[in-house]
C-alpha cells in the first residue's frame, strides 16, 4: 500500500533531491569521460586534422597513428616495453599480496602487540617524496650491477605499493567475522586450510581492489623507470616519452600511443570492476 503524500511536500522533495543526484552523478561521469573519448578521437585523425584549432569533429579517421606507435613507418617497437612494463607490474603486484595478506592477518585477525605503531611505520615510509631517495637508490643499484634491470624494478614497485596494500588488505580482512574463522578452527582447519578455504574466498574483492591498485600505480610510475632503466628494461610511460622530440609534439601519434599504453589498465578495470567497487567500499556495496 503506497504511503500518503505529507502537506509538506517531502516525498516529492525526496524524488527531486534523488534526480538531481542521479544527473549529478553523470554530468560527473562525462565529465571524467570526455577528455578519454577526445583523445581516442584525437588518435583517429590525421597530424594535419588534430593539429587545427579547434579541432574538427568531421575529419577522416585514419589509423597512421597507432601504425607509427607500433613501428610500422620508424622501425621502434613498442613491444620491448610493453612486455617490461608487464612483467614488473605484474610480478611486483604478486609479491605485495604474498607479503601483504600475512601482515594483513596478522595486523586485523591476530594483532600483534602496538600494532598501532606498526601501521603507522608503514604509512611513514610514504612520508618521503620519491625524488629524495633516487640518487641513494640509483647508487646502490649501481653497485650491486642492477641498472637497466627489470628486476629492480621489481623490488621498487613491491617496496612502494606494500604500505599500501597492507591498509588496504588490514581494512578487508577486519571485516571478516571471528566466528567464522573460530568455527573452521574448532573444526580442525589449520592455518593454511583457514587462508585457502575461509580467508582468501572472503576478502577476494578486497585482494581484488588491492591488486589493481597497485598494478596501476606500477604500471604508470615513470621516475624511477625514467633514470634507473635503460634499452633494456624500458617501460612503456618511457617509452611514450619519446614520442615528444625537438622537432614538435605530434598530438595523433601521442593520443595513439597514450591509447595503447593506457589500453591494459583499462582492460584490468573494467574485467574487475565489480570486485574494485565492492572492495573500495569495504564489503558495503553486493
């Protein structure tokens, strides 16, 4: 039975306050969009088109810029990088949940004694700008014949995305409920039987979330892999530097190849995108 309109008029204040948010929230969303559609747009038109002010919705699309990102014309490849900026994203990601879901655990589940100030050490190593620890980071590297490796990559993204992987994961594993992890004891559940079959399924959004958190944040860090890498191990933010030369900013070929580069990221969020939101809101959102 529908409820009775009050003199007050609040049930239609209601519906219009939900309407204005409703179009708020997508004059958001174009507005976020807008610049990724213009440059995707952008990456289909010719130099010459892209290059007029303001630039012409009408022209003729063409592919030129996506075939001088992928070396047809200059002979530079972008594979080199791409498999780089791949593999260090991807095995430093899984070497912070390797480290981080015990901490984690040990954090929420099982805290230890001030692990207040544990955490708090963890979130003070985020406190120094990256530029102040390059050149200790660059000299060390140096010495140990690291330079031009994706291997210290590696250990750099791990180091940098583990504080925060372990908030992340602590505010996830928090709210998995004692009792179900009590009864799988009683039961006889070990350790890691408790990890495979009770934790891990639980907080799956949450190592979700976290995931793809850092391997955004490690796929777009370019300061450390502008200075520490070289022919070798460089990614692809590098790599898409260099579409800038002295001779001018080709804006086609720098929108085909932010495109490109930018494509595994977006691939990676919209495959997860029901797991980022539900772990981003700590369980709230089903």
């Amino acid at each position: 039975m529908p409820k009775p309109t009050r003199a007050d008029g609040r049930p239609g204040k209601s519906r219009r306050n939900s309407a204005l948010l409703g179009l708020s929230a997508w004059a958001a969303g174009v507005f976020f969009f807008l610049p990724i559609a213009w440059m995707v747009l952008t990456s289909l038109h010719s130099e010459q088109d892209a290059a007029t002010n303001p630039p012409s919705l009408s022209a003729p699309l063409t592919f030129d810029g996506y075939r001088e990102f992928f070396g047809s014309s200059t002979g530079a490849s972008p594979w080199p990088s791409l498999i780089n900026s791949t593999s260090a994203s991807v095995v430093s990601t899984l070497l912070v949940l390797v480290l981080a879901i015990p901490a984690a655990y040990a954090l929420s589940i099982r805290p230890v004694r001030k692990w207040s100030d544990v955490m708090f050490f963890f979130l003070s190593t985020k406190m120094l700008p990256a530029v102040a620890g390059l050149l200790p980071i660059y000299l060390v590297a140096q010495n140990l014949g690291l330079l031009d490796n994706v291997l210290l990559l590696v250990i750099l993204y791990t180091s940098m995305n583990l504080p925060i992987a372990v908030w992340m994961m602590r505010s996830f594993l928090a709210e998995i409920p004692v009792a179900v992890m009590e009864a799988a004891a009683i039961d006889g559940a070990g350790l890691v039987t408790l990890f495979r079959k009770i934790i891990i399924p639980m907080a799956a959004p949450g190592i979700a979330a976290t995931s793809l958190i850092c391997f955004i944040f490690s796929w777009n860090e370019m300061l450390f892999a502008r200075v520490l890498a070289g022919v070798r191990s460089i990614t692809s933010p590098v790599f898409l530097t260099s579409f800038v030369t002295s001779q001018g900013l080709f804006l086609a070929k720098v929108c085909a190849a932010a495109v490109a580069v930018s494509l595994p990221v977006l691939i990676a969020g919209f495959a997860a995108q029901d797991k980022l939101v539900q772990g981003l809101s700590l369980g709230a959102v089903k």
